[in-house]
C-alpha cells in the first residue's frame, strides 16, 4: 500500500469492497441455495419414491396376479391332488402353457408338497412335463419351499437363484391349497437383472434406487453384490446385507427405523431422512407397499444430483457482476475527476514551494475541503517565505560563529594531540629498549602494544656483573592516567632496586609497595586513584645458572617446547588495599628453556565468535607450540596468533609481553 499513490489506493478500495460485495452476496446466495437445494432435493426424492413405487407396483401386482390365478385354478388343484394321473397332467401342463405366454419372463413352476418334485418350463428349457428335480427338506437350498407351505400367508416374494437355470429371479411364490391342506406352490419369476434395468433405467446422476423388505434386508439394488438371497429363510436372514448396517452411526440406524415404522403406519406417505452411507451424505427417502410388504427406496447425493439448476441463473449472475463492474468504473472516474485530479495540482504546486518557488499558483479556489487546503497552502506558503528568509540570515550569523568555534577546536586538539605525542616520546625514552637489544640481543623479543598512544605498561632490564633482571610493570589505568602512573611505578621501581639490589626480586616488590604506600599515605587520595599495579620481576644468575621469580599477580611461564610450567605470583598487586608478602622461586637456566612475563591484557583480550577473554589455556597452548622457535620469531607468531582470535573486537587493555632464553 505504501508504493501505491492516492489513484491506486482508490481503485484498490472500490476493488476490496467489490469483492468484499461479491463475497458477502456469495455466501448469502449459497446459502439461500443450499436452502432451495434442501427443499427442492426433499420433494424430488419424495416424488422419485412415488414414481418408483407405482413402476414397480404394476409390474409386481400383475405379475402376482397371474401366479395367483395359476395356483387357484381346479385344474392345477386337481393335478396336485393326483399328481400321477396322466389326463390331469396334461391338462394342467397345457392350462399353463398359457399362463407362460402371458407371464413377463415367460416362465412359471410347480412344486408338489406331497412328492417334493419340481417343475419348471421357460423360454430358456426345453419343454417337459417331467420334474426337474426333487427337493428335501434337508437342503439348504430347499428351504423356502417348505417354509413357504408352512406360512399363513397367501403368497411369498423371494430372491433366489433358479434351481434349473441359475438365472437370479424375484420369485412369486403361491401357496395351492385343498381348504387349509397345501397341496403345493405355483409361481413365477422375474429376471433381477431385466427388472433392476428396467426399475432404475430412468435414475438420474446421485440417484440410487433399491427396494427392502419389511426387516430392511435389500432385494433388489443396482449392485447385485448387496442383494440378500431368501430373506424369509433363517440362512438367508443371517446372510442379509441390510441398509442399516450399512449406515455409519447408530443414531442413523434409529432414525431409519423410525422412518420404516412411519412408512408401515401412512402407506400413502413418504419419509424423508438425512444419512451418511460409506462416509458420503445421502438424502433418503421411503414408500411402504403393503400388498408387497416391500420398501421402495431411493437414495439422492443432493452434491451430484441436479436437484436445481444453476444454468439458467449463469445470465443473471453475469449481469450483476457487470453491474458491480460498471459501478466501480464510474466511482472510479468520479474520484479521478472531483478528487484527485485537484490534488495532483495541489501536490505540484506544494512541490514548487518546497523547492522555493514561493510564487508558484495553486489550484482554482472551491467551495468544498480541497478549495480550503488550497487557501491553507497559499498562507503556508506567504508564512514559509517570510520565516525563510529570518533563518537564512540567522543560519548565516550562526555559521560564522560555528566556523570560529570549530576552528578553535582545531587548535585545541593540535595542542592536545602535540602533548600525547610528546608525552609517548617520554614513555618510550624510559623503556629499556636499546639497552636490551646491546646486552641480549636475539636472547630475547618484546611485544609491547599500548591500547592508546600512551599506556600504563612498561617492562625493566636491569643489568650487573653476574647477572640481569627483567620485568613487566601494568599500572592500573591506560591512556594519559596509566602513563603518569607509569612515570611514578619507573621511580618507585628505581628506588626499590637501589636500596634492595637486582638479586632479590621479592625484595625489590615489598620496597615498592612500601614506597607507593608512604607516597599515598591520604586515604582520600588512596580511595579516589585507582593505584595499584602488577609487577612480575625475574633475576637471572650467569653464575649459578638460575632464575629467581617473584610476582605481584604476574606469573613467569616456562617452557622447552615439549611441556609448560608456571611459577606462580602473589594474589595481592602493588599499592592494594591490604599489603602481601612476595616470595623468590628459582628454578634453573637450562639450554633451550624460553621465559615469559606478560600483563593481563593479553590474556583478557576478547575475541573468538563469542567474544569471550584470551585465556590462561589459550596461552599456554601459544606458548607451547612456537616455545622452540628463535625469539623475534616467537614474538611475530605471538602477535599473529591474537590479531586472528580478536579479530574486528576492539582492543580492551595495554598488552605487554616479554620473552627470554640464554643458552
């Protein structure tokens, strides 16, 4: 939003509230739809139940009907009775023939129930009037016979196989009887396949249809996998594939139930209910047939189904969204015209102001918000030219002024510049440098780095007959406080080395503590200056081939280039609050052994990725690696090895560090 200039912003929010329209319109019209869809989706499965139900009642009614006068008629009476009698069966074969013309599949069959022989004819079967088999009341798959003889009822629909053909058939079964005596059951059958194509040829997408059975046991389904062969049978009931198992819940379950028993109760009414089968949504709906005894159902997928038709409202749509479409392009050119149009002036014009044109014109003068920003930017502008040129005449005076200043502050630096630098001549004119180069030469190598131009380091050499001494001092403070501290600890070093002598190092840090206490004896002046130092200080015997170590928290590292040592310091500096008593170490001057003093600078200096101190390991292990190396070069390896761990980490202290070995 924030790149795109007033016109933009305007278009996008007559867009955002076009689409925020067409979504608030969508959802309420899917809604609605969803409302109409319920509705309509109700009476359309309620009116392809009824259609069902009177295609299928006709067929089935007629059909039964011509079973039953079969079974009814003297003749097939009289031949049951007499089953044997030649005239009666042929009479009876013949009055049949008949009836086959008539039946819709053409066929029809006849079962004795005093011999248990089975007769059938067809237009698939060569016709005979001799049985087709026998059945037993220990088949399986005689079983509907007998329990059809047994029944009350005047007839049984049934889905079975043919025992001749193996053709799947809804059987009508009609019980012939003598008075209450069956003598035998007549019927006929339909083919399931020709009836399912014929029953549902006319189901429409998400249409499914089926017919149940009074327990709910499917007998006729497009999926021929589900029907249930024998419902009446005990097998046949156990092996039902019935509509509500196939339901996802129980509640469902329920609710069919209730629909089943409403549909038992109102045969003329259909029932409607919401399910869920094989985790899809289905809207079904129910007819009872008493004659029957069946369910015509049908299941409707409302999402598949086109229960409402979304074609004819595709214009409607179009032309509404045209209209939108109109309506944003007219605000459109009204905002450009009435709106920004004059602001684009007006923004010219406040640009030729801020660049000085003061005399730029501004828009013609309205009646309405933009005319009265106009007259504000016309006063603005008469203000800013008056107030512009008051500043311009104090910006020169204060620039005089601030060119005067600046120019004496040039020359106070040089002056303060010039003392430092004057002041880091002294402190170098007191380091020991050229001394050490003439006596020890490549015996020794120093790395002395303050962290301003002067700093509060410096290290000693010290020479006599039999022997030398070498240290390094860190006064407390850097910059100009820790060389003035440096010039008084040189004095006071000087002093303590005249009245103690070079030999005894301990000596020499316990006169100097006692020299910087007498010099500091206010406790004002104590407590206000920090001053304190470390000292570490190494007398080095030619003739005994030793060296004599005493520290003020200054340790001397040793090493041969195989292993370190260390001779520790004392844990109290020079000058701290509480005094310390310093103690003399020796340890021997052997061939290829290096020394090493340093302050704590460099072992405090942050680097590495975590900005964490040097370290006392880190150094040894510098020590150890480059301990054989000669002594300029130990030095040039040291100062590399801490420039890579500081890396771009500024330099906290003044770091000193001094090395020797005497072959």
């Amino acid at each position: 939003m924030a790149a795109l200039g007033l016109r933009g912003k305007s278009l996008l929010a007559l867009l955002l509230t076009f689409v925020l329209a067409i979504g608030v319109a969508a959802l309420v019209g899917r809604e609605a739809l969803k409302g109409v869809q319920s509705r309509f989706g109700d009476a359309y499965a309620r009116n392809v139940v009824q259609f069902n139900r009177e295609r299928l009642f006709a067929p089935v009614t007629r059909e039964l009907a011509l079973a039953q006068r079969l079974a009814e008629s003297q003749i097939t009476r009289g031949w049951l009775r007499e089953e044997e009698d030649p005239a009666k069966r042929a009479l009876f074969f013949s009055e049949a023939a008949g009836y086959q013309r008539a039946l819709s599949d053409h066929s029809y069959f006849a079962a004795s129930a005093a011999s248990g022989r089975y007769y059938s004819n067809g237009d698939d079967l060569v016709p005979s009037e001799a049985p087709r088999y026998e059945m037993s009341p220990d088949a399986s798959e005689d079983e509907w016979f007998y329990i059809t003889l047994r029944s009350e009822a005047p007839y049984h629909l049934n889905v079975d196989r043919s025992a001749v053909s193996q053709d799947l058939k809804i059987w009508f079964n009609v019980v012939v009887r003598d008075d209450d005596q069956p003598l035998g059951v007549v019927g006929s059958g339909i083919s399931l396949n020709a009836f399912i194509n014929d029953f549902i040829r006319d189901d429409k997408a998400g249409v499914e249809s089926m017919v149940l059975d009074s327990y709910g046991s499917i007998l006729v389904h497009p999926n021929q996998n589900l029907v249930t062969l024998n419902a009446d049978t005990p097998q046949g009931r156990s092996l039902s594939t019935n509509l509500l198992g196939l339901l996802d819940d129980i509640e469902q379950a329920t609710a069919l139930r209730q629909a089943m028993a409403y549909s038992r109760e109102h045969p003329g009414d259909t029932a409607t209910l919401q399910v869920s089968i094989d985790n899809e949504p289905r809207l079904l709906a129910m007819a009872w047939i008493p004659e029957l005894e069946w369910f015509v159902t049908s299941a409707v997928d409302l999402r598949t189904a086109q229960v409402v038709e979304i074609r004819p409202l595709l214009p409607a749509i179009g032309a509404i969204l045209l209209l939108f479409l109109l309506l944003i392009a007219g605000g459109a050119w009204l905002v450009d015209r009435r709106v920004l149009r004059p602001l684009r002036q007006l923004r010219k014009s406040a640009q030729a102001i801020a660049a000085g044109q003061f005399d730029t014109p501004l828009p013609k003068m309205r009646n309405d918000e933009i005319g009265e920003l106009s007259a504000a930017f016309g006063s603005m502008a008469q203000k800013v030219r008056s107030h512009t040129g008051e500043l311009e005449s104090r910006v020169r005076e204060r620039t005089r002024e601030l060119e005067q200043v600046n120019r004496d502050m040039a020359a106070a630096h040089k002056k303060i510049d010039d003392s430092i630098e004057y002041a880091s001549l002294i402190q170098h004119s007191i380091l020991p440098k050229r001394q050490l180069m003439a006596d020890l030469d490549e015996r020794h190598a120093v790395l002395w780095h303050p962290r301003d131009i002067v700093g509060g380091d410096f290290y000693v050499y010290r020479s006599a007959e039999h022997g030398c001494l070498l240290g390094v001092v860190d006064c407390a403070g850097h910059g100009v406080p820790g060389a003035l501290m440096t010039m008084l600890a040189h004095a006071t070093i000087d002093q303590a080395i005249a009245d103690a002598g070079l030999h005894d190092p301990a000596a020499i840090l316990a006169r100097t503590d006692a020299i910087v206490r007498k010099m500091l004896r206010d406790d004002a002046v104590e407590h206000a200056l920090a001053t304190n130092m470390d000292v570490g200080l190494a007398y080095v015997d030619f003739i005994r081939r030793t060296v004599t170590y005493a520290g003020a928290k200054v340790a001397l590292y040793y090493s041969d280039g195989e292993r370190i040592d260390e001779l520790r310091a004392g844990r109290r500096a020079i000058g701290d609050r509480r005094p310390c008593e310093y103690q003399n170490a020796d340890i021997q001057l052997e061939p290829g052994r290096t020394f090493y003093l340093a302050t704590d600078g460099f072992l405090d200096q942050a680097g590495g990725e975590l900005g964490y101190g040097f370290g006392n390991s880190r150094f040894a292990e510098m020590i150890l690696r480059h301990a054989r190396l000669p002594m300029n070069e130990q030095c040039a390896a040291f100062k590399a090895t801490l420039d890579e761990y500081q890396g771009d980490y500024p330099q906290r202290d003044d770091i000193t560090m001094l090395c020797f070995r005497f072959d």
